[in-house]
C-alpha cells in the first residue's frame, strides 16, 4: 500500500466523537471480525494516559501486548498510522533510530490508526496485534470504514 493511500484512510476515517461508548462499539466490532477469522490477536484502543478498550483473543501471545504498546505509542506520538510512518521511513530509507525514537518504546509495523476527531485531532490509538502488519492494519480499516459508513477508500 503506498503512502498516498496510507494518507487518505487517515484523512477519511474520522470520528465526529469519540468516547468511552464509541471504543466499545469498535472494540467490539473488531473482536467480532477476529474471532470470525479465528485471528489470535490482542486489540486495544487507548488515549494516552488511559486504556479505553482491550481484549486478548484465544492464541494470542503476551508479546502481542507488547507490541500494541509500542505501535500505539507510535501513533500517539506521529498522529499517523504506524504502517503509514513506518512505510515513510522505508521510503526514505530510514528508520525509528534515525528519528531518535528508541525501538524498545515504540513499533513502526502496521497496526494502530489514529482515533481523529473532526475539529479536535487525533485523541487516541486503535491498535491490533497478533498478525501480518498489513492484516492487522486492514483489519482496522475495514472495521472504521464499515463503522463509519464511508464508501471504498
């Protein structure tokens, strides 16, 4: 997936609100998915300084939580997907050490996308560890696209 289409998802898939409801209906959501695909990952939706979602799914592994953590951390940090920045850097021919970002803090792998309130910015991290990057990133946009009712991004 390219950098332009990376942009686009973040700059379509926007809540108009975001609370402690909104996590557990997407939260949801994404279990609901997972579980349908018998997909052993661990999701978390969070703020940065709360946890407002979490769920561990049969075969996911303690390190799955690690790795949302990190991913999320990313996100809160860039205000970007963690796929989309760390296919920038990619790009670029970089990485996380380059930018003085300390690998064992934070993950540039897909799987967490900014929560992007319209008139507020980004307020938090949707997060989804446990399989491929570019599957747990899917998994994310195809949830918010449904949720969100927007058409194909």
């Amino acid at each position: 997936m390219d950098l332009e289409q990376l942009a686009k998802q973040e700059q379509t898939l926007v809540f108009d609100r975001f609370d402690e409801t909104t996590a557990w209906a997407v939260g949801s959501k994404l279990v609901a998915v997972a579980t349908a695909q018998s997909a052993p990952v661990v999701i978390n939706i969070r703020t940065s300084d709360r946890t407002l979602f979490h769920a561990a799914l049969p075969g996911a592994k303690p390190a799955n939580d690690a790795w949302a953590r990190r991913k999320s951390n990313l996100t809160l940090r860039e205000h970007a997907s963690s796929m989309r920045f760390g296919s920038g850097l990619k790009a670029n021919g970089k990485t996380l050490a380059d930018h003085g970002i300390d690998f064992a803090d934070y993950a540039d792998h897909g799987g967490s996308f900014p929560i992007r309130v319209a008139g507020v910015g980004v307020i938090g991290a949707i997060t989804v560890s446990g399989l491929a990057s570019h599957e747990d990133h899917g998994m994310i946009v195809d949830v918010l696209t449904d949720f969100l009712k927007v058409g194909a991004i």
